[in-house]
C-alpha cells in the first residue's frame, strides 16, 4: 500500500535493532483517515472470507480495527487484553506472549463469551515482527474454536520472519507494507 509507505518514509524512524518507530501516525498518533484507506484494502484482500469478527491486541491494534471494522460490515471489534483486571468477569481465554518491542512476556485474555466456534475471524495488527503476538492471538482462537480467517498487518518486518512461519502453517497473511531491510545508522529503509 503505497500510502502506508510514504508515511513510513516521512515520518518513521529506524531504531537500533530492528525496531521502527511509527508513533506519528500509527501507534500513538492515530492518522484515522490512513486507517480508514487500511480496512479498505483488508475489506478487498478479505472479499472472499466469511469475516464476522475482528481480533487485535492492546493497545496499539485497537484504533486500526475499530476503523477497519466498518469496512466488514461494522464486525465486533474483541481486543485482548494484557493484565488481569477487576473488570474481567467470568471466564476467560488466557495464554502469554512474548513482546519484541517491551522485550518480556506478558499474560493476553479474552472473555470466553467474545469468542466462540461460530467465529470468523480476522486478526489485525500493527506490527508483524517475530509473529509471538499473533501466535497468542491465534491460541486464543484455538481455545474457543473460532476459525482464524486470515491475519492483516500493518507493517511486516520480513527480515525477522514472523511471516514465514506463520504462512507455512496455512495462516493467510496479508501485510500492507512489508519492509525488506532496515539500517539503524543510516535510516534507510527497503520495502519488498
């Protein structure tokens, strides 16, 4: 998505280790009209599947599902979330991450009654690096017998290759920008 790439070119920054900071307008500012244009492509990419559900994680994944979902017919937006809390009730999903960005693990939880086997569901994110979040999400997923329709990305990190391991286990993956190579010193940044 050239749109995606030109933000990413204006206005992200390369971190030392991998790390690309995109707080501008992706995970701390939110561009909402980006997002938009973003769930319409999923919404294209996706025509074919029978999505009736979106799944993300806090924080940063919930402002660009929410957006995205008007593109799959307004689909219920269920984010996981990283800490127990008193305001989680009943049952639960739970399984851990492990965060590439925080470097360490934390607990991610849905209520059961926000997922079950009568779910399509999509999974959207910001970031696909390593893919331990994603792996989360798709084990809660699991747990519930909920169908994983298929995975939408932000920004794919390919040199970590998350991706990979995740397309050759069957997951249909589609990234809006996929970046090749990233250099630390230099800022540069080469998209597939």
């Amino acid at each position: 998505m050239r749109e995606l790439e030109e933000c990413i070119v204006a206005e992200g920054i390369v971190k030392p280790q991998g790390v690309l900071k995109v707080d501008a307008f992706l995970n701390h500012q939110c561009d909402t009209e980006l997002f938009d244009h973003m769930g319409a492509v999923w919404a294209r990419l996706f025509a074919d599947a029978p999505i009736n559900k979106i799944l993300t994680i806090e924080a940063s994944g919930i402002g660009i599902a929410c957006v995205a979902a008007r593109h799959f017919g307004n689909a219920p937006v269920v984010f996981a979330k990283k800490a127990q809390s008193i305001n989680l009730d009943g049952d639960q999903y739970a399984t851990t991450i492990y965060s590439y960005t925080k470097q360490r693990e934390f607990p991610v939880i849905v209520g059961r009654r926000f997922l079950s086997p009568d779910d399509h569901v999509l999974i959207l994110d910001d970031f696909l690096a390593n893919g331990y979040a994603l792996e989360g999400l798709i084990g809660l997923c699991d747990f519930a017998g909920a169908h994983v329709e298929g995975i939408g990305i932000a920004i794919e990190k390919l040199f970590q290759g998350g991706g990979d391991r995740l397309r050759s286990r069957g997951y249909r993956v589609e990234s809006l920008a996929r970046i090749q190579s990233m250099d630390g010193e230099t800022g540069a940044i080469v998209f597939a």
